[in-house]
C-alpha cells in the first residue's frame, strides 16, 4: 500500500538543499518513491493519503551515541563534580542490582522517548545488548547496537559481542545490525583495540568507542605511553571513517588533525559533555580542520532527557560561548548533524538520513501551529533553535507509521510505565 504525505513543507536535507512548501512524499511499503510538487502525484484506489497541511515532514533524527536503557536513572546523579564522577565509574545508585530484563524495559522507555521526539535511529551500546536488541526490535526503531569491549576494568566478553553480530549481523540495510563497541582506550589494551580493528575489516562492523572523555583517561593512557586518546586510536589502528569517536573532549591540535585526516567520526554530546566535564569538545576547531562531527545525547543519566532538538540547540549555543563567536556552528551545519552527516557516521546514507526516492521511510512529521515556532521566515534555524521533540506528531521507520497523532501505535504505555514502576519497587525493596 502506498502512503501519500501531502501538502506539508518539506525539508529533504537532500544534496541540494531543496525545501519544498507545500510538497508531497510518496512510500510504497518501506521506501521513499516520490519527493516533489503536490500536483505531480495522482492518488490511486487504496492509497492512503496523510494530510500534511500546517506540518514540517523530514527525516527522522539519528542520535550517533546513547545508551536508551539508563533511562531508568534519570536524575540519580545529579551535582557531581568531575572527579566523583570518574570515581564512580558509571554512576547511578542501585545500578549494581539492576538484572538485564531491567535495562529491556529502561531501552523500551528510552527508545520510546526517542521516537515521541523524533529521533528514528540510534546507535547504542551496552553489556547487555542481546537484550537491548530486543527492545529496540519491539519498538520498531532504526538501531547499530554494540556489546562493550574491555580488558582492563573488567573481563572480556569477546564470546557475547561476537554472538550478538551473529545474531543481528552487520548489513547496513537490516533496520537493527551490529558494531563493535570498545569501550575507551583506558579501558581497552592495545592489544585488544588492535584485535577490534582486525575484527572490524573481517567482518565489516563499525566501530564505536569513548574516547577522551575524563583528564583521568588521559593520566592513564599517559602511563602507556600514549599522549592522549586519540593518539592512542591512531597508534592501534582504530581510527577511520567507519569510527566514531563519542566526546573527544580533551584533545590538542595534533589530534585534530589526526580525526580529520582519518575521516573518523566524532560524536559530540553536549548537554552530557557540560553536566559531566563542565566543558565541551573543540567542535569549531574540529570543523575547520575538516573533521566530521555529529550528535549524541548520551544517556538519560547526565542529560536527563534524549531529544535531539534540544542537543541541536546546546550545541549551537554552548559552542557559540566555548568559541566565543557567534557565527560559529550555523543551524545548516547542526541540521547535518542530526540527519545526513549522522547517516553518514553509521554507514547509512544510502538508505536513510534524507527524503530521496530509494530510501527508506524514515520520516518524522511536526505540527507547525505552535506559538514558539511562529513566524516561519527561516525553517532552518526555526527547526534548531525553536522546534521541539514534543512538536514531533507522527513518525514512520521503514514506511511503517509507529507514532500516530502523538499516540505510539503498536507500543502500551502504560505497560512500559508499570514495568518500570515494578523494577524500581524491587530495587527500592531491596535497600538503597
């Protein structure tokens, strides 16, 4: 059956630019068809038409680093300073008694609240990801789901990740496929981020890691010998553009030119960055040095909350301050970010990122009524600086219509509500 959403304004992020007002785009089952002029479409009989009047419809959000089932500790590590938060290595009490059902209903409300705000892809990771696959397979969402990799902190567990990839396999058109997740390089020998990037020429997974994400990672990775992160990246063979690097935060100007001349991808995540660091990664350095940087919000653990638009306008403001220069990170620039230049950091412009025929129906549409987002004279920076994921009314992954009206179609809230409710009961049962 074909899907005709007609009548919106139509922002394609396609390599010309093209803002279509009003416009129309066509899905035959889980593809884009037909992106253009209204009248160039006839509706024929079993069509469903979408009246997009007085909506923005564009591609869904990519979110290149989070990890959804910490949902579940929203607001249980507030006020740290950076060096309590090292100490505590991940942070939120009563994680140590959390079971790995937990993190399927904290993914389930994580990713929920991901797709209510727009975001349609994302790539996380964690040490209980067969689990975590699976909630992101039940709400339908776009994901690259990686097991983490360490040696030094904690055993590895190359049999699980590899399990995972055999599993959900690699292919970059499967809705959820598989990365390879290190962890850092503090966390990881070199040994072992060597035997990654053997793995990942094998087997053609992409790589996701931390890096450069704390000073003390940096005093450690010093003791190896290695003059921060990213050097110790390029020096195991990890950097690349399948790589993305999440923070990169505390990193001189031979590294930037080291993710620059690589291609590897660096994931910025802003409000995280701020709340855990109280600074940001060099992302106008990083920028003009040629370097390709996307946006993550991490977990719900240190930015409360996982909607892109609020991290496209962190980004765009708090790097304005950190560089001191107003013109720095134009809204078309943070608007790549979290479509195009994202498809492009998880292998996936061929298939998503943008409204082109051929891709998938990864679309999200926004009411256009609301008094924050009046008047309409730059839909670019009306869409960065204003529009919010609650503007987000429906959404499609694969052609498939998963938000309707604001209504999660084929997801029980409540029942998501319940478990979480039943897990924290549990937890708080069992002391604090």
């Amino acid at each position: 059956m074909r899907q005709i959403l007609r009548g919106g304004t139509v922002v394609t992020m396609n390599p010309r630019g093209e803002i279509l007002s009003p416009g129309t785009v066509v899905v035959d089952d889980a593809r884009i068809v037909h992106v253009g002029a209204d009248a160039a479409v006839t509706v024929r009989d079993g069509d469903a038409v979408v009246d997009c009047r007085e909506h923005l419809v564009m591609p869904g959000l990519i979110n290149t680093h989070t990890h959804a089932g910490f949902a579940l500790f929203r607001g249980l590590a507030e006020e740290r300073t950076r060096e309590q938060w090292f100490a505590s290595a991940y942070g939120p009490p009563y994680m140590e008694r959390a079971v790995p059902e937990d993190y399927y209903w904290g993914t389930m409300l994580g990713g929920l609240e991901m797709l209510m705000n727009g975001t349609t892809c994302t790539a996380d990771r964690f040490s209980y990801m067969a689990t975590i696959a699976e909630a992101f397979d039940r709400l339908g969402m776009r994901a690259v789901v990686c097991h983490t990799l360490r040696d030094i902190t904690a055993p590895l567990e190359w049999d699980r990740a590899t399990a995972l990839i055999d599993r959900w396999g690699v292919a970059a058109d499967a809705r959820i496929h598989c990365g390879i997740g290190p962890h850092a390089p503090d966390t990881c020998s070199d040994d072992l981020l060597r035997r990654i990037r053997r793995a990942a020429r094998d087997t053609g997974a992409r790589i996701f890691i931390h890096c450069s994400q704390a000073e003390a990672e940096l005093a450690a990775l010093r003791t190896r010998g290695h003059r921060g992160g990213v050097h110790c990246l390029a020096a195991t063979g990890i950097l690349g553009p399948d790589a993305v690097a999440a923070h990169c935060i505390y990193i001189d100007e031979d590294e930037i030119r080291l993710l620059a001349d690589s291609g590897t991808w660096v994931s910025h995540c802003p409000v995280s960055a701020a709340r855990i660091e109280g600074r940001l990664a060099p992302v106008p350095a990083l920028l003009r040095a040629g370097a390709h940087v996307t946006l993550g919000t991490d977990w719900a653990v240190t930015n409360n909350g996982m909607d892109l638009f609020d991290e496209m306008k962190c980004a765009g403001v708090l790097n304005k301050v950190a560089a001191a220069d107003p013109s720095a990170l134009p809204s078309a620039v943070l608007l790549r970010m979290a479509t195009i230049d994202a498809a492009r950091a998880l292998g996936l412009d061929a298939h998503v990122g943008s409204l082109e025929p051929g891709k998938r129906a990864d679309i999200i549409a926004l009411d256009m009524r609301g008094p924050h987002l009046q008047p309409w004279l730059d839909v670019v920076a009306t869409l960065v600086y204003s529009a919010k994921g609650l503007d987000v009314r429906h959404v499609w992954v694969d052609g498939r219509c998963l938000v309707r009206d604001r209504r999660p179609v084929d997801v029980d809230v409540d029942d998501v509500y319940a478990n979480v409710g039943r897990i924290w009961t549990r937890l708080r049962a069992n002391g604090a």
